[in-house]
C-alpha cells in the first residue's frame, strides 16, 4: 500500500495535491522509514530519498545502518548531524517533499544535481545559513527563486544550471556575501539583472548565460567584482557598452555572445582578457582603433577572439601578426568590413581557427597562410578572393570553406587528395575547375556547386561511360578537332617559322627574371595582358630537344603548343606540378610538366641534371625529351603518352558505376573460341596477361633504375599514376629522377611517395629517406591494384584500413585467390594470379630488409609469364 501511495506521489506534482500530500506524508513515513528515528537527520534523508527515487536507485541503500555510513552523506566529527549530502544522479524525480531535506539545519553540501526534481519544498529556503554549496543543476525545477535565497549568506557556490527556473533574479542575492561562483545558466530567468547582485564582491566566475535576461546591467557594475575571473552573460537581451566592463581587473574570460551590446568595442580589451567572445551583438566603429587607443592591452595573453556578427567597420586591427602569438581562434566574420587585403597573420602559429568569412576580403589568399601549421578551420567564404587557391600545404585543416568568392584556376590536386580525410569542405560557386572522379555525386552537388569539371580525355568519365551510344558523335568531333588544331598549328608554325629567320640562336634567356610580377606560366592562364608584353622576351628562352638540336624552339613555342599553358589542354595535375599537352611546331607531340615546386639548383645544375636524365633510355621508362628553363620555372617535355596512365584505366570508372557486373558487360563480349575479345582500351586492361604485361614492364624500369644506372636512381614515387601507356600499349613509368631537381625545398613533400603508397618505415620514423627498397614497396601496391583492381586506399577492403592489409591478412590465412579482381578472374589461370599475389605480398613486407630486389622481382614476375597461345 506504501509503494502504490509512493509511486502514486510522485509523479503528481499540482499544488492541490500538495497540499493533501502533505497531510499523507507523516503517515506514509513512519512506515517505510521505520529504521531510522523520527525527526533525526537520517530519517529526513531516508524519507527524502523513498518517496523521490524510484526504489531500483536506492535500494543500494541500507537504511537500517547509521547514517552517517550512507553513501553520499557526510557529518560533523561527532557523528551527530549530516553536513554534507550529495545525491547526484539517482534519478530522483518529482518535488522535494516537505519535512525531509529541508530539515537538515547543520547541512553545508547539498549536491541533487542531474535528477529529475520538478519543484523545491517550501521548507527547502529554510536549510540555514551553513549552507555552502549548492548544486541543483541539470533538473527541472520551474518556478521563480523566492527571496528567501537571501538566507544562504554561508554560500560560496550556487548552481542552479540547466532548470526551467522562470521570473527575475531576487535583490535579496545582496545577501550571499560569500559567493563565489555563481551558475545560473540555461534557465528561464527573466527581467534586469538585480542591483544586489553588486554586492556579492567576491565572486570569482557568473554564469547566466542562454537566459532572457534584458534590461541594462547594474551601474557600477564593473567596478564592483574586483575578483571576477569569468563572465558568461551569453544569449540574453542585455542592453549594454562595452564600458561596462571595465573596472573588472581580473576578468581573464568574458562571453557576451548574443545580445543587445553597442558601441565601440575599445574598452572590452583590457588585461588581463584571455578569451573575448562579442560576437553576434551590435558593435560598431573601427577595429583597427582598438590596437592604437589602448596600448596597455597584453595581447600575448589572448586566445580567443570572436567579434563575428557586429556591424564593425574600417579594416582589421593591423601589426596582429607580431603581437598576438598565443591566438588559438580568431572569428572576424560576418561585420561591414571595409574592401581589404588579406591580413598579415602567417605568425600566428598558434592558430587552430580562422574565419574570415564576410569581411570584404579582396585580392589573393597568400601563400604564407600555409605556415599556419596548427590550423584545424579555415573559412574564407562570401569575400571577393581572386586568383588561385594557394597549395594550402595544411595536413591538419578538418574545415576548409572557400564557397563565394572569385577563386579562378584548379583545385590543386594535393588538396583534393585531402578531403576525404576532412570533416567539411566548400567550394562552391567560384570559377574553380576541379578533376577528381572519386568524389561522390552528392558532394559535388553541395561542395562543387557552380565549379567546373575538367579532367583530362582519358578521364573524363562521360567518354569512357557512354562509348558505346556517342561512340561515332566523339570520333566526329575528335577528327574535327584535331582538323582544326592542326590547321592552326600549321599557320603559327608558318609565322613563326618566319620571323625566327632573323633570330640568332639563343643560348640562354634573359631577363625573365627580373619580371618579378610573373609567378610563372600560371598568370598567363589568368592574366593575358601581362604576358603578351612577356612573349618579346620570352623568344629568348630555349627549349632544348635533345633529339633534334637544331630546332629552335623557344618559350614561346611552349605557350603556343599549350594555347598559353591554357586549362583546356592540361592533362593531369601532377605531384611536381600540372602536365600539359602540346603541339610543337612540326607536328611534335610533346606532355608539357611545368615543376612548380621551388628549386634550390641554379640554372645550370637544373640543364645539368635534366640533360643526364635526358640520357637514361628504357623501353619502359617515358623519355625526357627536352627542358627549357623559363625564370624560375623549370619545364620538363616528355614524350606524350597516348594512352594515359594507370590510375585513370584502372580506377577513374564513371561515375556511378561500381558494380563490376555493369563494368564487366559494357565492355566484354563472350568469345565463341571461349578467349575473350575486347571492346577498348578498358577491355584490354581487363585481361590477365595484360595486367602482368604492365606488372612485368614496370619492374624493368625499375629494375634498370635501381641496378642499370650509376648511381642507382630511386624514383621515390612509383604509383599507378607513374605508369603511363604508349601507343603500343606498352606500359613506360614516368617523372624519374625528379625528386632531386627539387633539392631539399620540396624534398618532404616529394620524397615520401603519395598517400597509400608509403611504406610503413616512413610513417615509422621522420627521418628515414628513400631506398631502393621504398620503390620495391610501391611496386608492390602497384601490383597488387593490378590484381585487385581496387585503390590503394578508400576502397571497400572487408574492415581493413586499406589494400595492403587486406590482401597481407588473406594472403597468411591462406586466402590470397579471394582478393583477385573479379574482371580478370576467368581471363588467366588462377594459379599464376595467386603467385602474383604472393609476390604482392613479399614486396609490401614491413620490414625493407624482406622485400625482394626488383631485379629478383622481375624473375618472379617472368616465372608465372602467361603464355600467348592463338
Ligand atoms: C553541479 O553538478 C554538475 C553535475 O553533477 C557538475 O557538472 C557541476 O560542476 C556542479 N557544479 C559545481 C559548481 O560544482
Ligand atoms: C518550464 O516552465 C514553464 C512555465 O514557467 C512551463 O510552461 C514549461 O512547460 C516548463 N518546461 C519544462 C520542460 O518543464
Ligand atoms: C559564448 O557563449 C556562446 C553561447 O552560450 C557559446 O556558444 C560560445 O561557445 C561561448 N564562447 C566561449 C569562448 O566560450
Ligand atoms: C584602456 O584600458 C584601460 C584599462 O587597462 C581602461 O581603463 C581604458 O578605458 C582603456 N582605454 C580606452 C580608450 O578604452
Ligand atoms: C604580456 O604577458 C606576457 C605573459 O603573460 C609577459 O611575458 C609579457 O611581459 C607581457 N607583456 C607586456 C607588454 O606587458
Ligand atoms: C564563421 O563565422 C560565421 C559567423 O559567425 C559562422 O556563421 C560560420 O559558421 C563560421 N564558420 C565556421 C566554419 O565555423
Ligand atoms: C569577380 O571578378 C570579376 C572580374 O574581375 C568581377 O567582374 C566580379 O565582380 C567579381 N565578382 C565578385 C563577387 O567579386
Ligand atoms: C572564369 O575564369 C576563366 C579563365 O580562367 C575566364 O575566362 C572566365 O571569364 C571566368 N569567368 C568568370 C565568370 O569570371
Ligand atoms: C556550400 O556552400 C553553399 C552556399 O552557401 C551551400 O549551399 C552548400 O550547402 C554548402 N555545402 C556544404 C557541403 O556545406
Ligand atoms: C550516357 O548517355 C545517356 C544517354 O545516352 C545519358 O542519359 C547518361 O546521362 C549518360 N551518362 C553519363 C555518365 O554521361
């Protein structure tokens, strides 16, 4: 009967049950607390606890024993009153019943807080004035707070944080003299902050934020809490100045985000202010001024600045780059900045945030911004940023949003190579173009609104997709442009070819230079007026063919044969910079590599290296067929590759399509001889004995790198996108013997090889530089893409982080068949795919010692050599 009455109590809580509940009460009690004594403290607490928890918590209790033993409960040192008692989280629900808790007259520490208590006895103001603490946070008290708090004039903490207390502040707080922290946030307090509360001078840390607290703060406000170190009046309707507070000379956090505040935001800045939350308020006037008005201001000591969403005006404050070193978060956005150049902030290393969102930024994103090496959000959005995005070379960015603004050239691939690793990204609608096929439709729709999708032919995903249905509309146009390319290339070689005439050859260039506003060929896709002026000068630049040394071609050629190093004509955007295709004069068809990445060689060791690289020749490697050295550009020209390179045939599948089955039928026909024929390039490449062709050629090269060439070359960064196929389809790895033209500037970024192909050693220790044995290890991701036709990383990989561990777990639990390409299964014998596999597997071996040379590799790989039978 007890237990029906109890459960029955509490989950009504109307004051005319109240009433009649406080006549029950006494009687219900003496029952079910029959083990403690009337009228002692432990039978207020047991009391207090039946009728509020639900038994299940409180049955760990044993109410029999004294009390002073009960969990959660302290007393004096005689054991004779409870002055402590903490009840957290026990589920405690509906309002505190008279007669229990409120009777605790020694009681200094009550902690009810995280329950699920409605309402407070009227005997609870009563407690006394020993009370120190007070925690009655995360419940669901609703009510106002009767003057009666005036009583705790003991209290130094009051929490009454996250309630659905209602009605203003009592003028009686005057009374807590002794307070010193005060939570009163996530509440329902309504009306002006009380004058009394001036009066709790001791008070180190308010809280009253995410209230509805309006009006104008008490006058002498900031005079009066000599000691307070926080103040948080956030998301309230306050009135204010920034002049209010100052006087407060310890106040190290201040938050008055969301409210009514006006003014200049001058006086806020003041010692010794770590963290300065203002935003969403309407703060006007000139930022710049803070810095000269106040000089006093420590700005070593702030770490967070967030003025975002004022109506500030002129520009930002200036010199902030020398001064505030320890700024973690900086958010200017959203204010009526004047037009203005991006700020000067690559010191501020310590910088995690950044937004600059809405600040009528203009003209380039620096190149230093990549200095900020702690930086986690970046937001530059809704300015009128121009030119490129810079190689942000940021490996922590988790935040990058560029969208609005007038951003013009490529996404650069390495920070394409970012995003999956990234938790947002924006780059919408700018006048970018982008070329990356694995991004999902959804996000190009949301992050690549407006942008530009432009990749080489051999990726475009609509021309190997739809093959079959615009097969003859893509010959016709095909023919008809390259009609017309060689109509036009014939005229210019007519021009040009003409005026060289009068020229002498050039043996070095000059001048170029001095033109200290050319960044290289990448202003001449953006800036056409500069570079016509440049074209006088570049006639003097040679480009050296080692082949045909008597051609003369000059800089001009190049841009030319790239239509100005035009996007239309960029084939791929590479680790060392952007490839393009050109057509030389006479008919010479050439890939165009524009090494973008400083070089620490002078001219003359650059033509060195590139003359000797010029020298190595393989029927597997792509040769270096000329060089020109353009200012600080060094350009590399290789024989064009006709049939693109590995990761494209391999990987770059239209969108959409991942099922193998659809891949599988579109481009295989059954054979009636049970061979099979194919329809294409992506046919051929679905056939075993090619992808061993490609496996086997591709280990000659390296294999004459590392053992025909002295010294031994290392490439440093084989991968499927080294592996280029010429019109022969005969697979000839590329960009060897780069990585040393680039000298130790780039040799980070270069040497370390690309994400999914570095061996474990690297990720191991900082220091460990390439061996032969790295190249082996990318051969063998290499190899194993060819037999799995899946990515080295981002592919579906059975729980397995990616491709190498996957097949490394299958291949020793005796499973290696399983991880071979479904497209390729019935085109060989299995048992020459499984040794392939194997020879995957010892080429990825953790530790370089166990890897196989390449020269033994190219034995293995000769061994399972499928054999040609008509
Ligand atoms: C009150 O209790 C909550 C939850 O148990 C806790 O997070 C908070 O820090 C406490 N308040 C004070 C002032 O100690
Ligand atoms: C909070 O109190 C108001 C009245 O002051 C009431 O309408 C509302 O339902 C309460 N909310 C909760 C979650 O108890
Ligand atoms: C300031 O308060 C707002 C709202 O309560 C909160 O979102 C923000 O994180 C706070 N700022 C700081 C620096 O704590
Ligand atoms: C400069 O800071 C001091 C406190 O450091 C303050 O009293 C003064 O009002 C501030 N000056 C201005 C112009 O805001
Ligand atoms: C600013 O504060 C830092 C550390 O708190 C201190 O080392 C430095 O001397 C201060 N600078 C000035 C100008 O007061
Ligand atoms: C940048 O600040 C604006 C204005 O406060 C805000 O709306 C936006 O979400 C912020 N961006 C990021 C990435 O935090
Ligand atoms: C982008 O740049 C073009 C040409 O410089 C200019 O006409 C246009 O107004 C700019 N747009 C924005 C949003 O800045
Ligand atoms: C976008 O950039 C290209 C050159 O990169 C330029 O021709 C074109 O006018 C630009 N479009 C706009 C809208 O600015
Ligand atoms: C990128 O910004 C645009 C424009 O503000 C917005 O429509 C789109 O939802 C954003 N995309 C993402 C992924 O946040
Ligand atoms: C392929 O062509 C069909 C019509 O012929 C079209 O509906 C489809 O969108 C095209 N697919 C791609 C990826 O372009």
């Amino acid at each position: 009967m007890g237990l029906v009455a109890i459960g029955f109590l509490s989950s009504w809580s109307s004051s005319l049950f109240f009433i009649l509940l406080f006549q029950v009460v006494p009687f219900v009690s003496s029952s079910s607390a029959s083990s403690q004594e009337l009228n002692t403290d432990g039978f207020f607490i047991s009391d207090f606890l039946q009728k509020m928890g639900g038994l299940t918590q409180i049955s760990s209790y044993d109410f029999s024993s004294p009390v002073c033993s009960w969990e959660g409960v302290s007393c004096d040192v005689n054991n004779q009153n409870v002055i402590g008692f903490a009840a957290s989280s026990l589920g405690l629900s509906g309002s505190i019943p008279e007669v229990t808790i409120g009777k605790l007259s020694k009681l200094e520490s009550l902690d009810l807080s995280n329950n699920k208590i409605t309402s407070l006895s009227s005997d609870f103001w009563s407690l006394g004035s020993h009370l120190k603490t007070l925690n009655l946070s995360h419940n669901h008290i609703s009510g106002s707070i009767p003057s009666n708090i005036g009583n705790f004039g003991s209290l130094q903490s009051l929490d009454l944080s996250f309630n659905n207390f209602s009605g203003e502040i009592p003028e009686s707080i005057n009374s807590l003299l002794n307070l010193q922290f005060l939570r009163m946030n996530q509440n329902g307090f309504s009306g002006r902050l009380p004058h009394g509360i001036l009066k709790c001078e001791n008070v180190v840390s308010i809280d009253i934020s995410v209230n509805g607290i309006s009006g104008s703060l008490p006058d002498g406000f900031g005079t009066s809490f000599l000691k307070l170190q926080r103040l948080d009046l956030s998301e309230n309707e306050i009135h204010g100045r920034s002049s209010d507070f100052s006087g407060l000379q310890s106040l190290t956090h201040l938050n008055i985000s969301g409210n009514f505040f006006q003014g200049s935001v001058m006086g806020v800045f003041q010692d010794p202010l770590q963290v300065i939350d203002l935003s969403r308020n309407q703060f006007r006037g000139h930022l710049s001024q803070v810095h000269f008005a106040n000089s006093s201001f420590n700005w070593s000591n702030l770490v967070f600045l967030d003025v975002s969403e004022n109506q500030l005006s002129g520009e930002f404050f200036h010199d902030l780059n020398n001064e505030a070193k320890n700024l973690k978060h900086l958010n200017l956005g959203y204010n009526r900045f004047s037009n203005q150049e991006f700020p000067l902030i690559q010191k501020l290393t310590s910088l995690e945030y950044l937004n600059l969102s809405k600040t009528s930024l203009r003209g380039k994103i620096p190149i230093d911004i990549s200095q900020l090496v702690s930086l986690r959000t970046l937001d530059l959005s809704q300015n009128h940023l121009q030119g490129s995005l810079p190689r942000l070379g940021i490996k922590t960015l988790d935040v990058l949003d560029v969208s609005f603004n007038n951003l013009t050239g490529e996404i650069p691939s390495s920070l394409l190579a970012e995003l999956p690793q990234m938790e947002k990204f924006n780059f919408s609608f700018n006048n970018l173009s982008y070329c990356n096929s694995q991004l999902s439709l959804h996000t190009r729709k949301t992050a690549f609104q407006g942008l530009l999708y432009s990749c080489p032919i051999a990726v475009k995903p609509d021309n190997i997709r739809n093959k079959t249905t615009k097969h003859k509309g893509m010959k016709l146009i095909l023919a008809v442009t390259l009609a017309i390319v060689c109509f036009i290339v014939g005229l210019i070689c007519l021009v040009i070819g003409c005026r060289r005439k009068t020229r002498m050859w050039a043996v070095k260039q000059i001048s170029y230079k001095e033109e200290a506003s050319i960044s290289g060929p990448f202003s001449f896709q953006t800036d056409s007026t500069t570079w016509v002026a440049d074209v006088k000068q570049a006639t003097a630049v040679p480009v050296v063919i080692f082949e045909k040394p008597l051609l003369n071609f000059t800089f001009v050629d190049l841009l030319t044969a790239t239509s100005h190093f035009d996007r239309g004509t960029l084939l791929a955007e590479g680790r060392f910079g952007p490839v393009y295709r050109g057509f030389l004069p006479g008919g010479i068809q050439v890939a165009v590599k524009v090494l973008v990445l400083g070089s620490t060689m002078t001219d003359q060791e650059a033509a060195r290296e590139l003359e000797s690289l010029g020298r190595i020749k393989h029927p597997n490697l792509v040769p270096l067929s000329g060089y020109c050295l353009a200012g600080d550009q060094r350009i590399a020209l290789y024989d064009y590759m006709e049939n693109g390179n590995l990761q494209n045939l391999l990987h770059d599948l239209p969108l959409g399509v991942q099922t193998t089955e659809d891949w599988s039928t579109d481009t295989w026909e059954e054979d009636n001889s049970g061979g099979i024929q194919s329809t294409g390039i992506e046919g051929i490449l679905t056939s075993w004995r090619f992808r061993h062709k490609i496996a086997l050629g591709t280990a000659r090269a390296l294999s004459f790198l590392h053992h025909g060439c002295s010294p031994p070359i290392i490439h440093r960064d084989v991968k499927a996108s080294s592996v280029y196929l010429d019109s022969d389809l005969e697979p000839r790895l590329s960009d060897f013997g780069l990585a040393k033209i680039f000298g130790n500037a780039a040799e980070e970024n270069i040497s370390r090889g690309s994400p999914g192909y570095i061996p474990p050693e690297f990720s191991e220790s900082e220091n460990s530089a390439p061996t032969p044995k790295s190249d082996v290890y990318g051969f063998g991701v290499v190899l194993l893409e060819l037999i799995t036709g899946k990515k080295p990383m981002g592919d579906d990989y059975a729980e397995q982080p990616n491709l190498v561990s996957w097949v490394r777990g299958l291949v020793r639990k005796n499973q290696g068949l399983r991880v071979i390409d479904p497209k390729i299964r019935e085109t060989g014998q299995e048992k020459q795919m499984e040794e392939a596999v194997r020879i995957g597997y010892l080429c990825t071996a953790d530790l370089p010692t166990k890897r196989p040379s390449m020269q033994q590799i190219v034995g293995l790989l000769k061994d399972i050599e499928p054999v040609v039978h008509q």
